[in-house]
C-alpha cells in the first residue's frame, strides 16, 4: 500500500512538469508566430499577407512529434514572411478554449490558411491532405497565394505565373538597374516560385519564371537542361549561370552572391542594436578597402581579433582576480598551444603563459599584461601589431563585421588545430576537458565579451548542447552549426552587413558536396562539412598577406674592448663576414622557450606585475626557477639574508656562552 502511494505521489508531482514542458513546443526564438486568443482574429484578418496556422493542443502526442518538422518548415520559409507567414496556436490552454470552438477546431493538429485581405468573418480554410512533409506544405503555401485574385493579391508578393517568350526575349541586350534571373523549367516543377519567394528580402535582382514549352525562348538561350537559370546583366549582357547542382539551395544562393544584390534590413529591429551600430567609431569607414579571397583565412585577422581582445576588451578589467584571471590564463594558455605558425604572435602568448603560471599572486594588475603585451621589456622576437587590418572580415561600413567576425574565426582555427594536434594541451589543466576550445570560449564570452545580450545567447546555446560534445570532430562542427544558427537570427537585421548577408555557410560555391536536398528540404553532408572546414581553417590555408611586421630591433652598441677596435680593417672583410655566415647558420630557438637561452632569461625579467617601465634587458632583475623579480623585490631578498644572518650568529653566540657556563658547572660538581 506504501509502495502505491509512493508512485501515486511521484507521479503527481512530474506531470505538472511535463504539462509544463509540452506547452513550451513553441518559443519566441522559433521562426514563426505564436497567437493567441486576443492576437489571432486581428493578425489574420484584413492582413496584406497570406497566414499558415497550425492549431495544435501540447498534451498531443503527434503535435509534439510533429513540432519539429513545423519548426523545420518555418526555417525553410523564413525569407517567404512579406506575403505568407507561419504561425501557431495551442488549444490546450484555458484561454484558447472558446476561439479554437469558435473556429470549429476538432482535431490536433489542424491546419488553416488565411487568405490575405480576408474578412473579420473569414474563419479559414482547412488542408486535409494526408502528406504534411515539409516539402508537400511548401507547395500548399505555394499553391494559397496564386489562388488568390488580383483583388485580394498579397501587396508585396511578385508575380509568380511564368512569362512567355514575347515578355522576355525583348529584354536581352536591355540595360538595366538591377539583375534579372530567367528560371526556366518544367510546367510541373516548383522551383522557380520558390525561388522567386526567397529572394523576396533581396535588392537589385529580379526573378521570373519561364516553361520548358517555351520554344523560341529555349532557342535563343540555348537551354536544353531543367531546371536551369539564365542571368541578364543590367550593363545588357547576358549569360547561362553555371549550378553544380539544379536545387533550389544552389539557385537562391547563387543569386544571393551576386555583386550588389544586398539583403533588406528589418524595419522592426531593436533600437539596442540601431545604438550599437551608432555608437562605433567612424575611422574604420575611411579605410583602404583590402582585396581578399574569400577560400584563404588571414593571419592580420587573427591577429586584429587578439589585439582588440587584449588591449580593448581586457582593458575594461582594471585588475584580474579569482575567476577572471583563470578564465584568463586558460585562454592565453590555449592560444599559446594551438595559434598555427608560430611566429612572434606564438610567442608572446607563451611569454605571457609563462608569466601568467609563475606568478603566485592571486591578483594582477591589468596595466601589467599591458606592458607584456606591448613588450616593453623589448623581447627579442615578442610583437603584436597595434592596428586593427580586417581583410576576409572587413565591412562594407563602420561598425558591421569585424571583431566578432574575427573571434569567431580565431576559435574555428583554435578547434582545427586542436583536432591536428591533440597533444598540445598535455600538462595545462586542460587535457581533461572533452572540448577544451569550446570550454574556453564559452568563459571568455560569459566574463569578457562585451556584447552582454550576444554572450547570453551564447550562453543559453551552450547550456543546451555543448555537454554533449564528446570528441574532437564534434567540436569542430558544434561550433560551426552555432555559427550558422547565429547567422539565421541576426540575417536582416542592422548588424547584417548588405554586402555580405548572413546566410548558411559554407555556401555552395566554396563546397558543393557539403549541401544535398532530402524530401526537398536542404540537408548538410555533415563528413564532407568537417572536411572542408580542416581544410579552410588548416595552417596550410592561412595567408600572411595584410599582417603587420614584427619591427626591426636597433643594432647593439659597438664593443668598447680596445683590443678589438685595434684590429685592424681588413678584418671586417675577412674574418668578420665568416663570423656573420655563422651567425647566420646557426639555428634560432625555438619560440617561446626562454628558459632555453640566458638572453631571453635576462629579458623577460624587466617587467612584473606592479612593476613600471620595465628598462631594457638585463640591468632590471634575474629569471629564477620560473619566478621573475624586480629590483625592488632582489632589495627585499638581501635585507632579508642579511636580517637572518645577524639572527643566526646571536643565536650561535647565545648558546655558545650557555653551553662553555654548563661546562663549568658540572666540572665544579665533579670535584
């Protein structure tokens, strides 16, 4: 009887629970609308769009299977919003219960389209059909606004019939403002509409339709393939556009490439983004433009990336302390590791760990990794440029782009070397972790990052799914997949810049195979993804070009012994150029190993936390066991000897007189 009352009482207490989380199949992260009673009659109602509704109850055990397929369909669609939206409604709760009775809803889930222009009266129209894939809805929505008349037409809905050879051949050899794209295909194919519809958000390129049955159009064009895609130029050139495969993912993103077809910002977008945007510095604006090619990664971005990560974003830290400053040298350290090519960037964050992990202190300064990061110890080989020279993340304008553009490429970088090299965060604290860069960057962004909503967001994606990265591959492609659901959520946005729109990537011009379609709904090849992405972010795929240089050191002073300078002047054509071709010969260290040579030894110590200027090599401290020390601390250390010493030889003094006083003693006893 205990037993029937314990599981009596659990299961009251997780069915709330799991009421509560079915009502939750839909958020407002989700692509689509949620109505409700007081918002559903005046949302479809005399609307200049066409309306999609799903009316679903949350206790359905189909509706929640089926939610993900509709979230799916939403994604697919998202473009299609200007003249037919999606949307949901849940009859289960209790305040839905008389407007889904009064639109006669019996069964779950059900779908209804509303026309656009339709009447306060209008209660929908219902599908019935049995097929509810994603590509069969697609279709429906089609198929809803080209039944409408030219009355009720959606207002920003483009013509979708296809138009003949008469309306089109006098357009080639037309000058225009903008593109004009042909889709020519088959009388039963939905290719071109579609098209047509995601291309709705696009400026400066139109997209009509035309029927294989066209004839004198197929002649004049010379097409003998379908579905196939013809490009009028507006200078009224014209071309047969080349698409490694005839999808609608390769026409549309094709399209969307074109030079000077740009994405149309949101009229709706918060004004937190319009004063993020406003309140970026204006010089970026006159800078040279910087030709790049799209298929490399450039090193001045990565280096742009640390640079304002260390001496803008960092400087906001006064002082680093607790977690802060682990979460700090966990980066630096990672950095260190896995930056590709080594170099003086390598090598300054290997300084910089070095000094990091021997530090005993719980609290430093920023102005002191300030001053690593600025040298001014004069590190042989240590140098970060001080400019910020986006290449492959420049914007079209001030404030687009740019840094988050570069970190982002800094840490797909970080999870490739990671997979190249997995040894090289042995004996780092960080060897434990099963996606250590993901880890990494997640602090960084929660502690440093200084966009608090974009580091939220971040967060919650994390909290989500980032626990279940097990391996090295899976990091790499969790970080990818986020990219993209990022580049979903701000595509047309104030931040989306119009000359590069933010859309799935890589698109299909840098890697075809990594795009298939399955049941006409675009799917990722997820093998040849991760390929592609070891390759672009490779070392071997990394070009120099842009990055600043390391600057030329001056030249020692000359040798004051006398005995040099008295030798005589031939020498130096001799003896000397024998001296400079060893010199040259022989190999240099290894960066970022200082403990190897004592010159670096002697120059890493002119600076420590607290400590100011740093001078120049060897007259500011000693490298001791890891540790460096100042001047000042070297003073302490032999006020201390000397204290210690002085306290030593009373002490030997104290029990020399009391020991020669006991011996007295006992020899009187004696006698």
């Amino acid at each position: 009887m205990l037993r029937f009352w314990f599981k009596a009482a659990v299961v009251l207490w997780l069915v709330p629970g799991c009421l509560g989380a079915a009502a939750r199949l839909y958020t407002e992260e989700d692509p689509l609308v949620i109505l409700s009673s007081s918002s559903l009659k005046s949302t479809v109602s005399n609307s200049s769009s066409a309306w999609l509704v799903q009316f679903f109850s949350s206790w359905c055990g189909h509706c929640i299977q089926y939610s993900s397929t509709w979230k799916t369909l939403a994604q697919d669609v998202k473009d299609w919003q200007q003249v037919i939206s999606v949307a949901v409604l849940d009859c289960a709760q209790e305040e839905n219960f008389d407007v889904c009775k009064e639109y006669s809803i019996r069964f779950y889930p059900t779908f209804k389209y509303f026309r656009a222009h339709s009447a306060a009266t209008d209660r929908g129209t219902a599908y019935r059909g049995a097929d509810r894939e994603i590509q069969s809805v697609r279709k429906l929505m089609v198929n809803i606004l080209q039944n409408h008349t030219r009355l009720d037409w959606p207002d920003r809905c483009p013509p979708l019939d296809p138009s003949s050879s008469v309306e089109l051949l006098p357009l080639l050899g037309q000058r225009s403002d903008h593109y004009t794209a042909i889709i020519i295909e088959e009388p039963h194919s939905y290719v071109g509409r579609e098209v047509i519809l995601d291309l709705l958000q696009y400026s400066g390129v139109e997209v009509t339709r035309a029927l294989s049955s066209e004839l004198p159009l197929l002649d004049a064009l010379k097409i003998t393939n379908f579905p196939s895609i013809y490009l009028l130029h507006p200078n009224g050139t014209h071309t047969h556009l080349h698409v490694q495969k005839r999808l609608r993912f390769f026409f549309s993103s094709l399209l969307r490439t074109l030079p000077g077809v740009q994405r149309r910002l949101k009229s709706d977008d918060s004004s937190s983004s319009v004063g993020q945007v406003g309140a970026l510095p204006d010089k970026h604006s006159t800078e040279p433009w910087r030709d790049f090619d799209r298929w490399k990664v450039y090193t001045a971005d990565l280096e742009s990336a640390l640079h304002y990560l260390l001496r803008v974003e960092l400087a906001t830290h006064n002082t680093l302390e607790g977690e802060e400053l682990k979460i700090f040298k966990d980066f630096v350290t990672l950095v260190a590791k896995l930056y590709p090519g080594g170099g003086s960037v390598v090598k300054l964050m290997e300084t910089l760990s070095d000094w990091l992990l021997s530090l005993p202190l719980q609290r430093i300064p920023y102005q002191a990794v300030l001053d690593l990061v600025d040298n001014k110890m004069g590190i042989s080989g240590v140098f970060l440029g001080t400019e910020l020279r986006w290449v492959g993340c420049q914007g079209s304008k001030a404030g687009l782009r740019g840094y988050p553009c570069s970190l982002w490429t800094l840490f797909h970088v970080l999870t490739v070397q990671h997979d190249v090299t997995p040894t090289a965060l042995e004996n780092t604290g960080l060897e434990g972790e099963a996606a250590p860069v993901l880890q990494v960057m997640r602090q960084y962004i929660r502690t440093f990052f200084g966009c608090e909503q974009c580091g939220r967001h971040f967060e919650q994606a994390a909290a989500v799914s980032m626990d279940q990265v097990q391996s090295r591959e899976q990091q790499i492609l969790w970080l990818w997949n986020q990219h993209n659901m990022v580049n979903y959520r701000l595509a047309g946005s104030l931040s989306d810049d119009p000359l590069f729109p933010k859309a799935p990537w890589p698109s299909p011009s840098l890697c075809a195979s990594c795009h298939e379609e399955k049941n006409g709904v675009h799917v990722w090849n997820y093998d040849n993804v991760l390929r592609f992405l070891r390759h672009h972010y490779g070392t071997s795929n990394l070009s120099p070009k842009y990055s600043l240089t390391p600057p030329r050191l001056p030249a020692p002073p000359p040798d004051p012994d006398p005995v040099q300078t008295s030798q005589p002047e031939h020498r130096a054509g001799g003896e000397r150029k024998d001296e400079e071709k060893r010199t040259e010969e022989q190999p240099e260290p290894r960066p970022g190993h200082l403990a190897a040579r004592g010159e670096d030894r002697s120059e890493v110590t002119g600076h420590i936390a607290g400590g100011e200027g740093g001078g120049g090599g060897a007259g500011g401290g000693v490298w001791i066991l890891g540790l460096g020390f100042n001047s000042v601390d070297m003073s302490l250390c032999v006020v201390l000897y000397v204290c210690s010493c002085l306290f030593l030889m009373l002490l030997f003094f104290f029990f020399k007189v009391r020991s020669r006083r006991w011996k007295l003693r006992h020899s009187r006893l004696h006698v």
